[in-house]
C-alpha cells in the first residue's frame, strides 16, 4: 500500500499573528473609569503595540489618546464604538481609522447620544419601581459625561449600594431585556454608522458578535447588510468571546471575506475581564484588520 499523502496546509497548524494590537477599550469619556491618558499608560506597560480607544458614540476623548500614546511611542487609531439597533436589539460597531473632526461623524454621534438621558431616567423609574429609590441621581455620580449615562454607570451605583455583588450581577438581574431597568431604546441605523464611519476615512468593524445571540438567519442578515453598506471587519478574538467562539467567528471572518479585529473591551480595572493587551492572539489564517489600516495609523 501507498504511504498516506501529507495532510493539505489548510490542516496544519496555524501560527498565529503575535502582533499585541488591542483596539477596543473605554475611558471616563463613555462608561470607563480611567482617562484616555491612564490607558495609553497602561496599554504601553501591558506591552501593546497599536491601540485604539473606543468610547461609545463620543469620539471627544481622541485627541488626548492619540496625543499621549505619541508621547508614549505608541502607535494608535482613532476609534469608537456606536451603538445601534438592528433586528430589535442593541449591536455595537467599532469604527477605526477615521478623521475625528469629520462633520457628518461627529453631528451622526451627536445624534446617537441625544435619548440617552430620557432613558436613563425611564430605568431609574422602573429601577424605583422594585424598591430601589435614587438611581438616576446616582448612576449620573459616574458618568463622568452625563450625556453618556450608560447601563454600567447604573451598575456602579447599585454595587456600591450592596443591592448586587458585582456588575455582571447587576446586568442579570436588574438591566436585560424583559428586567426592571430594562428600557428599550431606538439607536442609529446599521447603514448610518457604517457609512458615518467610512465616509470619513475609517473602517467599520462589528463589535464582539458572539454577544448578540441571533439565530443564523438573523447573524446572516447582519453580515450581509453590514458589507453591502461598505463594513469590513468583525472582532474575532475580544473579552467577550470565549475561546471557543473566537474561533467560531474566525470561521465566520474566513467565510464572509471580513478582516479580523482584536480587542479586550477593558472598562475598568476591577470589572474588566481581560485587560489591556492580554487577549488570546489573532490566528494566521486571517487578514487583521490593521493590514487595512496601515495608512491611518498615528
Ligand atoms: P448602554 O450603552 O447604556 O446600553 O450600556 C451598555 C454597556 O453596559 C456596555 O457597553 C458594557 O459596558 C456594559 N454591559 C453590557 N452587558 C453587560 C454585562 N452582562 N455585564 C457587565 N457589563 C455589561
Ligand atoms: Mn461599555
Ligand atoms: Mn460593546
Ligand atoms: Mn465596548
């Protein structure tokens, strides 16, 4: 009998990219605690080598992170992270890469936040409604920008009364759908942020897919949307994915021609799951999205 044929390369092992990019995380300007300055600190000392900070729909913290990771030789990428309805519930997609003063940007920002503070106090109301008197005053002690008050500022102010142990608790039993400060909420439109984010230089890069929880057909429609309107990345390996859905969603990327993104999502340095720049590494086999951005890095 014949010797066995060597195994194609597509079944060998993959090495993976060993670049440290982490290009999503929060400052005080959304629903961090630290400053845009404290994490292009931290991220440098993690040992990142290109970072981004993603606050939500707010790109005003951008220019301090871009100053101090140049004064730190780190290389950085505007970035921020929009939230947006889509298929009846909340998604988020990062942006990286883009002109921070582009008008059209900022106004479609100015836009996503307005609503945040009419639903901020509807949650306290429901909050009041189960016993739990004075949330909206005290969520507002944490966000440092109150036109960004934000489900974690609310989480912050229950731990700290003892109402919950922690934040993930919070979540679980006071802030999802169907819970007591559960308010649903219209955001922007898929196609806006895509094109609010292309149209000013950057690419679009779907946050943390794994999150959503859509049937196939429905993560379908999303893949299909986000691309026919000009979106070209997805975060494979993020904190909130395990490792078996990173590389679940690096088949996906594979599949649907999108670049990779990597990013830990740090927001705080007790609640956070990973930190700055200790993520999984992206696998070989993919194109990371950095590749497309080489132009845009400062
Ligand atoms: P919002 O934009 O006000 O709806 O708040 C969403 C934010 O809440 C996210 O950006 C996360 O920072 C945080 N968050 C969402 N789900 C959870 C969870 N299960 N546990 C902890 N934090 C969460
Ligand atoms: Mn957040
Ligand atoms: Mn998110
Ligand atoms: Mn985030």
């Amino acid at each position: 009998m014949n010797a066995l044929p060597t195994p194609p390369s597509s079944l060998s092992p993959i090495a993976p990219s060993q670049y440290n990019a982490d290009l999503h995380c929060h400052s005080v300007v959304s629903d961090g605690t630290l400053t845009p300055e404290a994490l292009a600190a931290r991220a440098h000392a993690n040992g990142v080598e290109l970072w981004a900070l993603t606050d939500h729909d707010e790109i005003g913290g951008q220019h301090r992170a871009a100053a101090a990771a140049k004064a730190l030789g780190l290389p950085y990428l505007t970035g921020v992270e929009i939230s947006v309805s889509f298929l009846h519930k909340t998604i988020h997609i990062v942006g990286l890469g883009f002109d921070p003063d582009d008008a059209i940007l900022l106004q479609g920002l100015r836009q996503t936040r307005g609503g945040r503070d009419q639903r901020a106090r509807d949650m306290a109301e429901g909050l009041a409604q189960v016993g739990i008197h004075g949330a909206f005053e005290g969520a507002l002690k944490y966000a440092g920008n109150p036109d960004l008050i934000a489900r974690s500022h609310f989480a912050r102010f229950l731990v700290e009364n003892k109402i919950c142990k922690d934040t993930n608790e919070v979540f679980r039993k006071y802030l999802t759908d169907g819970k007591p400060g559960f308010v649903p909420h219209r955001w922007a439109t898929l196609k806006d942020a895509v094109r609010w984010i292309t149209g000013a230089g950057g690419v679009a890069v779907i946050a943390h897919p794994a999150r959503y929880q859509f049937s196939a057909n429905e993560e379908y429609a999303l893949l299909t949307e986000f691309k026919g309107h000009g979106g070209q990345g997805m975060e494979v390996v993020t904190g909130s994915h395990t490792v078996a859905e990173s590389v679940q969603y690096a088949d996906i990327a594979r599949e649907f021609d999108l670049a990779a993104s990597r990013g830990s999502d740090f927001h705080c340095p007790n609640e956070s799951r990973i930190d700055l720049g200790k993520l999984p590494f992206l696998s070989g086999n993919l194109t990371p999205v950095w590749d497309l951005l080489q132009h845009r890095i400062q």
